[in-house]
C-alpha cells in the first residue's frame, strides 16, 4: 500500500522535474537562424559544387589532363580541350559539370595536380528545372571576371 | 499490464505499416496481422530505396567506391568510412599514420554521438514527446559545426582515405572539441531529467519489448540490442581494431532486455563516446595525417578480406573479394541494422501497436543502411 | 581455444582430412581463391591478421546444415550470408560468416559451391532464424534456390523482377 | 422579440468567442512551444505572427474536402461537425462574470458535461466513417478513453455541486466570491475543510486533459502509431473543424476548472473582481495544458486507463465520500 502511494507521488514528481527543464528552457536565448532573412556563412572547407581556378590573365588553370573526369565516381564532369595553332599547352574550350549526379564527394579538387578547380561555397541551389544545373563552368568563369 | 493475449488467428486484419508512416523513420514498410491492437504476426517489407551499393562497389574502383560509404547511414557516415578504409588498408598493406588513426577515431566517435542523439530525439518522437528532439538536435550542431570545419560536410563526410584522412585538424578543433566535453556532459544530465526520470517513459520502457540474448544470437543482432540483452559484445573491445587498445572506455551493458536497458545502454555509449574522444586528444601525437607515399592505384592481391568494426548502429563488416585488379571483385557490405530490423517480425510477435513502436525505436533504425 | 574445440567437432564431418598430402595443405594456406583446388583441405585455420577471420571452411551443400548445427551448438551467431559468383569457373559460392559475442574471439567462415547454372542449396532457415533474410537477399542476387526456405521471395528488389544483379554476367 | 434579439446575440457573441479562442490558441500552442524549444516560432505573418490563424483558416477553407472512396458520406461530413458544435453550445452556458453570460441556466453544470460528452461521438463517427483502419483504432481509443475519464471528472464536478448546493454555474462562482481562501481548491473558511481539494484540483485537471485528447493523452491521434487518429482522411475544413473542436474544448475545460476552483471571477485579494481575473485564471491553465504538451511523452493506451480506473475514479470517489462527511460535521 505505502508502495502504491510512493509510486504515484514519485512519479508526479518526475513530471514536475521534467516540467522544470523545460520551464527553464523557455527563458533561454534562442538557437536558431531565420533563415531567409539570415544567412550562415560557409567554413573554408565547405564543398558546394567546384567551380574554375582563373590565372593572373583571367584565363583558366586547367590543363585539360582529365584526371578529374577520371576520379569523378559518378561520371558527372566533361571538358574538351585543344591545342591552338602554334601553342604548346592545350586550352580548355569547355567544362561542363552536370551537378543533378554530382556527390560533393571532392575526388575531382583533390585528383587535381594543376590547382584548377575549387569548391563554391554556395549551399543555396534549388530549382524546378534540371537544366538549371547543368553547369558550364567556363561560362561562369567569364561571367565572374566580367 | 501488457500481458499477451490468446489470439484467435480468425479474428485478424491486416494493417499495413508504412512505407510512408512518421514511426518508421523512412520508407519501412511493415505489413500487420492485428487482433485489435495486438500485433499476432507481422512481415517487415525492405528495398524501397534499394541502391545496389553492391554491384556499384563491383564496377567502381577502390578510392572511387569510398565515397559511397557515407551515403550508406546519414548519421554515422564516419564509422562505415572507416570500415571500408581498414578493410581495404589490410588487403592492399597501406600504413595508416598512427596520427591518422586517432584522428578517424576521434570523428568517428564523435559521430557516434551526433548519431545517439539523433536516434534519442527520434525515438522519443515515436513516444509522443516532440521536445527533446529539438534539445538533442541543439547538442548535435556542435558537433556539425566542429566536423564541417574540418571534413567539409555535414553529413555525408568523405573524409577518410586510404592511408589517412583528407585534412588535419588544427588547434581550434581541439578547442572546440575540448569545450563540446563539459557541455555535452551537462545536456546529458538534462536528457536524464527529462526523460529517462520521467514516470510516463518508464512505464512504457521498462518490461516491454523482450528481445532475449538467444534471439539476438540466431539473427546475429548487435550494438543496443545485444548489450541491452546483457552480451557484453563491442567488436571495439572484443576484436579491436585502430588504437582503440590504446584508449579508455568501458563496454555498457544491461541485462534487462526490455526497451529500457537499449535505452540505457545507448545513453552511456554518449558517455563513453566522450571519454573516448577525450582520452584521444590528450594522446593525439603529432606527425602526417596521409603516408609519405599516398598509394595512387590500389591494387589489393588476390584473396578474400573481411573486416568489421563497431559503427554507430552495431557490428558493420566488409568482406572484399579482390582479384588482382583496381576494382573490387567482390564487394559484401553487412548492415548492422539489417540484422536487428529482421529481428522485429520476431520480437513484436503478441506486443500491442503502441509498445511495438517503441520497440522499433529502440532498434536505432536507419533505413538507407538496411537497403544498401 | 575455441577454434580448436570447433575444429574437433567438425572433424567427424570431414574424415578425408588426414588423408590429403601435406603438400596441398601448403597450398591451400595461401590465399585460398586464387586457385580454389577442389582438393583443398576442408578446415583451415588463416591468418587471422592478413584475412581477418580464423576458420575457413569448406563444405559441400549436403554437409552444409550440418557444419551450421555444430556451429550453432558452439554458440556463435550469424553474421552474414553472402555469395561470389566465380563465372570461369561455372560456379557461385555462398559464404556464410559466423562470429562469437564473447571474448574468445573465432571467426568462422563456411564456404560452400553451386554450379551457376543450376543453382541450389539447402537452407539452413532451421538452424539460424536469422538467415531468412540474407538467403532472400543472396538469393535474388545470384539467382540460388535455397531448398525449403519459407519465403524465398525477393527481399531488396522488386517483388516482380527477375533479374539477378550480382551475377557476373548481369548486363542491365 | 428584443429577448430573442438579445439570445441571438449572445449566441453570436459566444460563437465568435468559441472560433476566435480556437484560432488564436493555436498560434498560442505553436509560439509555446517554440519558445520551450528555443526557436521563435510562426512570426512573419503580421506582428508577432498575428495574421497566422486567419491565413491558415483561409488556406484550409481554399482545399478540397476529399471524400475517400467508400466512406459513409453522410457520417463523414457530419463528423467535424458534431465535434465543433456541442463545443460551441456549451460556451452558451459558460459564465466569464456575474454579467458575461450568454444564458444562466439552472442546470448549467449538466449541461455542459452533456454537450462535453458528446464530442466524442463526433471522433467515433469521424473514425468508423472514414474507412480507414488507423482511424477505426483511433476511434475505439477515444471512446474508452472517454468513457474512464468522465467518471472521475463528474464524480469530481459532483463534489463541488455537494459543496455548493446547486449545478447552477454562475452560483458555484459565487459560493466562493471573496479572496483566495475562500476558493474550492483551497478552502480554509468555505463550506468545509477538505484538505483533499487540491488533489481533486488535480484530478479534475487531468481528467480536462483526458477528455480533450491533448498530450500526452492524445492516444485517438498518437502519430508515432496511428499516423493522425481518427481525422487522418480528413482536409480541408473538415480538419479545421475537429483543430478547433479541440482547441474549444480546451477552453471550456479551463474556464470549468476555473470556475469550480478557482473561484472564477473573484480576485485571490478580494479587490476588483471581474472578467479580467477571469480570463487570467483560465489562460493560466491553458498554458500550463500547453506547457505539459511539449514537455511529456504520450501514455500507453492500458497506462492510460489504469490512470483512471485505478487510481483517479477511487480517489475521486473518496474525495467525495470525505467532502460529504465534512459537510456534516461542520
């Protein structure tokens, strides 16, 4: 019997503890963000989609060496490239990165021996069209340098 | 309270559980034969987000296929990493850096915890109590926050290579890392307060959802689900792997086997996790974080390679069938939860709709990894 | 300790043991799969360090649930089931993982052969509860019939597909 | 015809208090419980997120009112319906001061639990009609559920009416019009002196609880198991409807306990009584119910009726054995 008793006045007292914390919850600052009025900025390591390294002349540093096309494990890079008439090195004539396969997994920066490519910090992709994601990256090299 | 009734298999329906259901954490779907709310049997459908890890592992080549380990559990990512990391370091012979090593430990570990937490917030959801998942997830961030400096990512790491890992962690790491410890230990107090004290919890864990150890032998359970049987089973401790020799941390175990001692049982993992973490930095020894001669092809010799490791969710093994060339012949991937998952249909067997619930969140389910 | 206490017990199982030339045995320590001898010793222990097991096994599919009962009877569990498709050969293996929950650690695999195209194996559903699942799964993958498993039915697939992913020759 | 004007308004009036409490609570319950989690909750539309229960209410009447195939059509749309308007007629009844009444009935007391109880058949329609097995449960809970809680709380209701000698609401307030220590749940100089009253306070508010299916014992829509209980085919307005039932039950049972113990428009010093104290009672139980929400886990289905069958119907019914004791002796 005193049992019986024990029991229900402990256990309405650990409602009242468990009331407590969060009684003492409420009047704690608050944690979140309100996100599209406030943005995060991202960490230096953060890996958003990679983007071109550009030289001093405004001119990528690829090499075209497809390396990356190689360690990419999904297949999601393709570039073309071509020697000009009289030049020694190859010259990058387009780099497309189809992101809808892309993992973010950083095989391509690190397979990079030319320090070409990079991770964007950008986190804020979304859209209703697939195209919108198929990236030519030599194209938004010209338009960052315009 | 909850005594099994006499079931009179005539008076069934089926009630279908899933795949589109908030307690299954995911695309699970578990068809019901009910009397009343009695479940009398009941069949667990997998496979809805089948990927084929497998045959991918078969066609992509070694360091290609690593980063798919992270995709497998979006909470533990680290640990099934690292699994695939050692088991194809054994084969191919790589030296992994000794400060290597404890610095894989010391992220796994701290993803074992972000990982607890989760599956507490979840697993009180599926109680009815929605605050404690905000309260676990606020613990959780520091964590992000500290491995996204370092990893780049906040869930999906690929952070482990073969021979080491990708980046070092600087001094404000550790810092971080440091501060997390006497914060962590506080919100755990807190969680205790909240919930493990709570009289309506109790009486809803304790003595509900036997799983006996024989049972989690013949379907090979582990992690919660075997130590709160009373196995004191841990491959960290009983087949040990990496420097987990070397660190200080003692095994959980509870015998009730009820819904209470997994409970138990993953609430002191938290606990051990930190100790793990702290004992690391304090030995973490200095020197590069990938061998001098990173290996660019792997080519493992011919042969057969198993490996398992303890991961947030149990035992994860990987067994690797190499013949010779840059791509795995063979590629066995061997889930954790798939093991206690297939236990359900088993152990809710004369359990009410409401305890088999709590049962399943005690399993500490992540669907991704029981489909692969 | 515990390996050798298996290793008896599985001694009346594979009488032909001493009977193969020591010169075989020197073989069959190697890496087992580069040249799966068919005369290959049944028990081997391997190197625990470079494999990551201690027992290997190798049973025909009529020994097979009896290897599992012995095994079984030494309280080990069931880690997983799985299988190779060795396609130049004509032949799947299934291989079946079993380990201990205490600290006398012995990893035992059992490894056991079915010609690829006529692919069939006792199940051993009697024996472990807990196989049920990884047959499904081995068994939509390879295309093997498990003889007298309960639900043989597609687990991780499709329920309506037919297709057998793992096999060597799978062309999608 | 100025008398029937005069019914129609209050009617009117206690209608528009019924929905706007039922609207605005709902913000109220999201608010707490972003503040109990440490996150701001619905604030961008309007000041303090003040537009959010209008937009809500106008996107939830913008949907379709989907039928599934094969439900009692008849039942289905009559089920949101009898949940709501037994809420909405017992506010009728409800007194806020010795002025604010819709209508003062004798048998005021009766008749709100008899509305109150009639809500549930409105989730067992809702339940058996919708042709859904998770809905069906839901709805065999609610009724169990219903069944063992009312017995306590009108055992319970009974002690103050053994108190007060009458079920005529507005007289219960007055019984117990001056300060603090007069109040039923603390009554040094009232008609007794029952020390058990807080306990049957606590009862009471349980059983409010019970009876309105709020957390944590919501088990007629437990969404870890039964997805959302007995409205899970239900959209459109035909939810909002049963939202606001609930809410408005909430309000009465509040302004119930605050009446029968709290001394309902007095003032706990005895200076200025009036409807603001009221309100001020009656909003602090609602938060608390809102508080306990977002703080506990839900109760097992038997945890819940071992509750009442084994704990709260005894003691209610000693509390009452002891109140009519005391009346006798003193």
């Amino acid at each position: 019997m005193i049992n019986y008793f024990r029991e229900i006045f402990s256990g309405l007292w650990s409602l009242f503890v468990g009331m407590k914390v969060t009684f003492i919850e409420a009047f704690s600052p608050k944690v979140t963000v309100s996100y599209p009025y406030e943005t995060l900025k991202m960490c230096d390591a953060y890996r958003g989609h990679i983007e071109l390294i550009e030289n001093e002349n405004g001119d990528p540093n690829c090499v075209c060496c497809m390396s990356c096309v190689r360690a990419c494990p999904s297949g999601c890079i393709s570039l073309t490239g071509e020697k000009p008439e009289g030049g020694k090195k190859k010259v990058l004539t387009s780099y497309n990165l189809d992101f809808t396969k892309c993992s973010l997994c950083s095989a391509c920066v690190e397979a990079c021996n030319f320090n070409a490519i990079e991770h964007s910090k950008e986190y804020n992709l979304a859209s209703r069209n697939k195209e919108d994601f198929h990236f030519d990256l030599l194209a938004r090299l010209r338009e960052r340098n315009q | 309270m909850n005594q099994p009734v006499e079931l009179q298999p005539d008076e069934t329906f089926v009630l279908n559980v899933g795949p589109q259901h908030p307690a299954t954490h995911g695309v699970l779907r578990i068809k019901m034969e009910m009397n009343g709310e009695y479940i009398v049997h009941a069949e667990t459908v997998v496979g809805y987000i089948h990927r084929m890890h497998e045959k991918m592992g078969e066609i992509k080549t070694y360091p290609q296929f690593l980063m798919n380990l992270s995709r497998l559990d979006y909470l533990g990512a680290m640990g099934y990493s690292h699994c695939h990391a050692l088991c194809v370091e054994k084969a191919a012979g790589i030296e992994v850096p000794k400060r290597a090593e404890y610095i894989r430990v010391i992220m796994v570990e701290l993803n074992r915890i972000s990982s607890h937490l989760v599956w507490l917030g979840a697993f009180i959801m599926d109680l009815g109590g929605f605050t404690p998942l905000l309260y676990t997830f606020q613990a959780r961030e520091h964590i992000l926050d500290m491995m996204e400096r370092i990893t780049g990512a906040r869930l999906t790491y690929c952070y482990i290579r073969f021979g080491g890992v990708s980046r070092d962690i600087d001094d404000q790491f550790i810092q971080s890392a440091r501060d997390f410890m006497p914060y962590m230990r506080k919100e755990l107090v807190k969680y205790h307060k909240l919930v493990t004290g709570n009289i309506i919890f109790k009486k809803r864990l304790i003595g509900m959802g036997h799983i006996s150890p024989e049972m989690c032998r013949k379907y090979g359970a582990s992690s919660g689900v075997a130590r709160g049987a009373g196995i004191n089973f841990d491959i960290r401790r009983n087949e040990p792997y990496s420097v987990y020799p070397e660190l200080e941390f003692e095994v959980p175990v509870y015998d009730g086997c009820d819904n209470m001692s997994r409970y138990m049982v993953r609430m002191d993992e938290i606990e051990q996790s930190l100790r793990i973490v702290e004992h690391a930095l304090d030995q973490l020894p200095d020197g590069p974080v990938m061998p001098k001669k990173a290996p660019k092809n792997i080519k493992p010799p011919a042969g057969d390679y198993y490996q398992a490791t303890e991961t947030a969710r149990g035992t994860f093994g990987v067994r690797l069938v190499s013949d010779g060339s840059t791509t795995p012949y063979r590629m066995k991937l061997r889930s954790p939860t798939y093991s206690n998952m297939h236990l359900f249909d088993e152990a809710c067997k004369g359990l009410m709709i409401m305890d088999a619930m709590a049962m399943m969140g005690t399993l500490d389910l992540v669907i991704p990894e029981i489909d692969r | 300790m515990i390996c050798e206490k298996l290793k008896q017990a599985l001694k009346p199982l594979f009488p032909a043991e001493e009977t193969i030339p020591p010169v075989i045995v020197a073989e069959g320590e190697e890496p087992a799969e580069k040249t799966p001898t068919p005369q290959r010793e049944a028990v081997i222990e391997t190197d625990y360090a470079k494999c990551g097991y201690h027992l290997d096994i190798k049973a025909t599919p009529e020994q097979l649930v009896e290897v599992v009962s012995i095994i079984d009877q030494n309280d080990f569990f069931i880690e997983s089931i799985t299988g190779v498709d060795w396609i130049e050969e004509g032949e799947i293996e299934v291989v079946y993982d079993f380990s201990r929950y205490d600290f006398d650690l012995c990893r035992v695999v059992v490894r056991t052969r079915a010609d690829r195209n006529n692919a069939e194996l006792p199940t051993i559903t009697g024996v472990y509860a807990g196989a049920n699942w990884h047959e499904r799964e081995t068994a939509e993958f390879f295309g093997i019939n498990f003889i007298g498993h309960p639900h043989l039915v597609n687990l991780l697939l499709p329920e309506d597909s037919d297709i057998h992913p793992l096999r060597k020759d799978f062309k999608p | 015809m100025i008398l029937t004007l005069t019914i129609l308004l209050a009617v009117i009036i206690a209608i528009a208090w019924a929905a706007f409490n039922a609207a605005y609570l709902v913000l109220a319950e999201r608010r707490g419980a972003g503040i109990i989690q440490r996150r701001p909750g619905p604030n961008i539309n309007g000041p303090f997120g003040l537009l959010q229960p209008p937009l809500d209410g106008i996107k939830l009447m913008a949907k379709q009112l989907i039928i599934p195939d094969g439900a009692d059509k008849f039942m289905y749309i009559s089920a949101p319906v009898l949940v709501m308007c037994p809420a909405i007629m017992s506010f009728v009844a409800l007194p806020y001061s010795d002025w604010l009444q819709a209508q003062n009935i004798d048998v005021g007391l009766l008749m709100v639990f008899a509305f109150a109880s009639m809500g549930t058949m409105g989730i067992v329609f809702a339940g058996w009609s919708s042709r859904n097995k998770y809905s069906l449960m839901a709805a065999m809970r609610s009724v169990s559920q219903a069944v063992a809680y009312e017995i306590p709380m009108i055992i319970t209701a009974l002690t103050i009416t053994l108190m007060a000698g009458t079920t005529n609401l507005d007289a219960i307030v007055a019984q117990q019009s001056e300060n603090f220590f007069h109040w039923n749940i603390f009554p040094l100089f009232g008609e007794t002196h029952n020390i058990l009253m807080p306990f049957s306070f606590l009862i009471f508010f349980i059983c409010s609880m019970a009876e309105t299916n709020r957390a944590p014992f919501d088990l007629g829509e437990a969404e870890g198991e039964l997805v959302a209980g007995f409205h899970i085919e239900y959209g459109s307005m035909g939810f909002g409807l049963f939202f606001m039932g609930e809410y408005a039950n909430i309000v009465i049972g509040a302004t119930l306990a605050t009446i029968f113990f709290l001394g309902g428009w007095s003032c706990p010093f005895g200076l200025f009584p009036g409807v603001w104290w009221f309100l001020i009672k009656m909003y602090a139980i609602i938060f608390t119910i809102i508080w306990i929400r977002w703080t506990f886990p839900r109760t097992t289905i038997y945890g819940l009726l071992n509750l009442s069958w084994k704990i709260l119907i005894p003691a209610s019914l000693v509390n009452l054995l002891l109140t009519a004791g005391l009346m006798k002796v003193f």
